[in-house]
C-alpha cells in the first residue's frame, strides 16, 4: 500500500531583494497512513517551509510529491484541501479577529458544502474541550490554549486524514503546552490522523512522533525513530548537539 505521504526530491526557492534562496534542498521522506512524523530543526532551518510546500500554500518542485497515493497538483483542488488541513503556530494571527469561533467553524463546512452544521460544530468544540459557552466568542475573549483549540477544532471539523502542525504549542505559556499536545496525541488516535509536526522543540517532536526527520541548512540530515533518538543512538554530529540542547526531555508511553 502507498504511504499516505511521499515526497521524493523536494525543492523551494524564494526570491529575496533580488537574490535567490534555495530554502528547501533535495528533501525526501515517506509518512504511513496513521503516522505521526516529526521534522526539527533550528530557525531558518527549511522545517516550516517544508510543511506549507506539502500542503500547498507556497509554490515548490519536486520529482513526485503524492499524498493518498495521487500526485498532488500545483494549485490544490477543494477535494485536495480536504484532504490536508493545516494548525499555524500563532492561534491569535490564524483566527479572523472579527469572527466568532461559531462563524470561524462554520466557514469550511459551508465552502464544501457540508450539512448539519449545526451539529458539527457542536461536536468539533465538544471534541477539543471548548464548552458551548465558548461558542459565539471572539478570539480576544479567548485565552491562548483556547484559541488554539479552536484553531484544531477548525482544521479536523472536514474530517481530513491529514493533519499538518507547525509550532503548535511555541506561542503558548508552558503549562498549556503539555494540554494541547495531549489533546493532538487524543484526537490523532480516535481519528486515525496522519501527522506532521513540526517544531524548533525535540521535547515536543518526541512526544507526538513515531520517526523524526532533523533539519539543517534546507536539507533533511538524518531519520530516527524516537527510541533511538532518546538513547543518543543518531549519527550526526548536528543531531547529538540538538539533543544536548534539549538534554531532559523525556517520550511518555504511548
């Protein structure tokens, strides 16, 4: 069977001041359906830019980029969409100042033209924790966590089987980071997601994720797993520094 995710020979280029920067180089990795894939690495280091180029938010070539087994077209369709949603890192900038969260829910179910909305938004809140009260809010009258609740509730009410993270805990105070991860961790098991996330934060990756790629100058450098990464069992030098950087992190049981 084809990996929910394959993406062979990946390649960004940005144009900046009249320069060229080839942010994304030769990137190629495979994500099972059901997966939880990581990919970390320092600022600049192509992470993010990565996740939007899967997704199709910026513009990018590639030898093959499939997602679901066929091949993902430049300018994504409503039913590729659907397939593959997307939580931003800052919840406060991704959420329409101007629109209740009842109004920011209801807005993809009505673009695809899906019914019972009503009931699916009551389910998608239910299902990240928001009581019905927190329904016809406006984003400032939220609290960070629950803004990014909302945010998660938005992208998983299509019932996509992708899901696609970036930084989705680093805008948030600690002591929310470890809810929300819990949350994701929840929802990826009932629903069977497929995931991406990526982060700056090992401690995070290691959480969620069954394999993590680690970054460095546009290029993926190295693939573990968790058990391996937790017992230092890596081979580059970079992945060893990232590690003693975040030296006390710790993967709970899954």
């Amino acid at each position: 069977m084809a990996p929910m995710i394959d993406i062979e020979d990946l390649h960004v280029t940005f144009s900046n001041g009249g320069r060229s920067v080839h942010a994304v180089q030769g990137v190629s990795f495979s994500v099972e359906e059901g997966e939880s894939f990581g990919i970390v690495g320092e600022s600049g280091s192509g992470k993010s830019t990565v996740l939007k180029a899967v997704s199709g938010l910026i513009p990018s070539e590639s030898r093959s980029l499939t997602v679901n087994g066929r091949p993902a077209a430049e300018r994504r369709s409503k039913a590729d969409r659907r397939l593959m949603q997307f939580v931003f890192q800052d919840p406060y900038a991704s959420l329409h100042p101007r629109q209740t969260v009842d109004e920011a829910l209801r807005e993809p179910l009505s673009i695809h033209g899906l019914d019972r909305k009503d009931e699916r938004i009551e389910q998608a809140l239910a299902e990240v924790g928001l009581l019905p009260e927190h329904r016809f809010r406006y984003p400032h009258q939220l609290s960070g966590g629950q803004r990014q609740r909302v945010a998660i509730a938005r992208a998983l009410i299509l019932r996509p089987p992708v899901l696609l993270l970036d930084e989705p805990t680093s805008a948030l105070d600690v002591s929310v980071q470890a809810e929300i991860l819990n949350l994701i961790s929840r929802l990826r098991q009932a629903n069977k997601l497929t995931i991406i996330l990526v982060s700056h934060d090992l401690g995070v990756v290691a959480h969620l994720c069954n394999r993590i790629a680690i970054m460095q100058f546009g290029k993926i450098v190295e693939v573990v797993n968790t058990a391996d990464l937790s017992a230092g069992r890596v081979t580059q030098d970079y992945t060893r520094r990232l590690i003693e950087a975040s030296r006390g992190f710790v993967r709970e049981p899954s």
